[in-house]
C-alpha cells in the first residue's frame, strides 16, 4: 500500500503470489519497508498482506513487527497475496482491522490491555466533559490505536522491565510518529491521526514529538494523555508496577497544568469521584 496521492481515481492491484516464484511479487510492486498482516486462513495462518512504503519508519521494522505480533512472514511463501497502491474505499474498512490486530498485538506483547482500558477512559472522559458522540467516538477509535507505533519497536525495548537507556528511550519517543505513519494512508482514519501523533505532547510544552503546548494540543489527544497515564499508573506495565486510584488521583492533580491538561484532570477527578 503506497503513500496517498494526488489520483483522483486511485487503484488497487491484488499481487497474488501463489506459484511458488518468489519474483512475482518483486516484479508487480516497487520494494516496500513493511508489510502488515490483515488476513488469516483456516489454520490461522497469516496469508494477506498489506504493503506499506513509507520512509518515516525505521530499518527493521518489518523484523520488530514479525516478532510482536508473532508473523512468521517469508516473501517467498507460495500463497501470499499483497495488497498494494493507494487504499480505495473497498479496502478501507480491512485496513483499519489491521491496524487494531497491530493494537491487540502490542497489549499481548507486555501482557496487558493497555489499549483497550486507554479507550475505556478516554470515552468516559470524554462523556463527563459532555463532548459531542461523534467526538467521543473518534476519541476512543484514536485510544485503541494509540500505541500502534510500538509495533515496529525491538520487542526487547518495549518488554523491558529495567530502565531504558538514553538510546533506547529516544527509539520508544518515536512511537507517535511510527503510529502516525502506519495511519497515514488511510482516509478513513485521517481525522484521528493527529490525536495519535500528539498524544504524548505536554500542556506546558515540553512534551513529543512536537512540542505543542495548551490548546494548541489537540483535544482529543489531551483527553488520550490523561487516559493512556492513568491506565499505566493504575494497572502497571511490563517497567513499573501498578498503584492505587487515590495514588494515580494525586499524580495527576500534581502534573495539572504542566503534563496535563487542567481541565481533562478535573473530569478525570470527577469521575474517579463517581466510580
């Protein structure tokens, strides 16, 4: 799947390689960084693919992604078929599957629901702010895939239960980017990037990638910074263990205003109050 662009009727070419012939598959579709995983057969075998060329992801990316999401993939497997060329309309909805098998994957790596109880919050955030349904909706979409960037991370840094090293904790600073970039051919999911790239931003400026700052911070992305800290503080990750809601209630009280937004803490609070 190529970057989008400027054709006004895009196409799709299907790159069935099922002669055996690892060739065909070079021959029908320019080399591509990475592929991901959308379709299964009977024996839960992966067998389709969607072909992404990107240079915003980095080397190894198709080996850390293998290695998350368990894919043993071979370019020469007789049977595989790639998906490759803008995504049209018929494959947007697949896309987006893939994208959240990519987001079960990661939680199944560091033994956790993380992505899942991330969008859990953030809707309900979203509600005690009183935010439009359909807002609320894209929110918890843009939870769910919040974390899709740290699907082509080493699994070794992203399951590292010690502190990383400086060099390490700039590759787990990418995963907004990385997340961004995955998204980045879909239309479909184009309104819910830019929460995904910004998540990880400060309210006082000082966060990444970007360093937006207050309301130049999407809301949507102000909302996932809250939900994706408490989620972490109250559940534990694989690099720190889990504390209580009143401990996590007077984290975030003590960060509003610089890592958080103010008025996202105080429906948090609220809503601690009433659960």
């Amino acid at each position: 799947m190529s970057r989008q662009t400027s054709n006004s009727n895009p196409g799709i070419k299907l790159v069935p390689n099922n002669t055996g012939d690892a060739g065909r598959v070079e021959e029908q579709i320019r080399p591509v960084q990475i592929m991901i995983p959308m379709e299964l057969d009977r024996k839960n075998r992966v067998f389709g693919f969607f072909a992404l060329d990107t240079d915003e992801l980095p080397e190894g990316s198709q080996k850390n992604l293998n290695e998350i999401t368990g894919t043993p993939f071979k370019p020469e497997l007789a049977g595989l078929t790639v998906y490759a060329g803008p995504v049209v309309q018929a494959l947007q909805e697949n896309y987006s599957k893939a994208l959240f098998m990519l987001a079960d994957s990661i939680d199944r790596c560091d033994n956790s629901a993380h992505s899942q109880n991330t969008a859990l919050w953030a809707k309900r955030i979203s509600e005690t702010m009183r935010l439009a349904e359909d807002e609320v909706i894209e929110i918890s979409l843009a939870s769910r895939l919040h974390d899709i960037g740290k699907s082509i991370i080493p699994r070794e840094v992203l399951t590292k239960p010690g502190p990383l090293t400086v060099e390490e904790w700039q590759i787990i600073k990418r995963h907004s980017e990385y997340g961004a970039a995955l998204m980045q051919p879909s239309q479909s999911l184009s309104d819910i990037t830019p929460l995904v790239l910004a998540h990880h931003e400060r309210f006082d400026g000082k966060g990444y990638p970007n360093g937006l700052a207050g309301q130049d911070i999407p809301l949507g992305a102000r909302i996932i910074g809250v939900a994706d800290a408490f989620s972490t503080m109250v559940t534990g990750r694989a690099y720190r263990a889990p504390i209580s809601f009143e401990q996590a209630r007077q984290d975030l009280l003590r960060n509003s205003g610089t890592q958080f937004d103010p008025d996202v803490v105080i429906a948090m609070t609220k809503l601690m109050d009433r659960i």
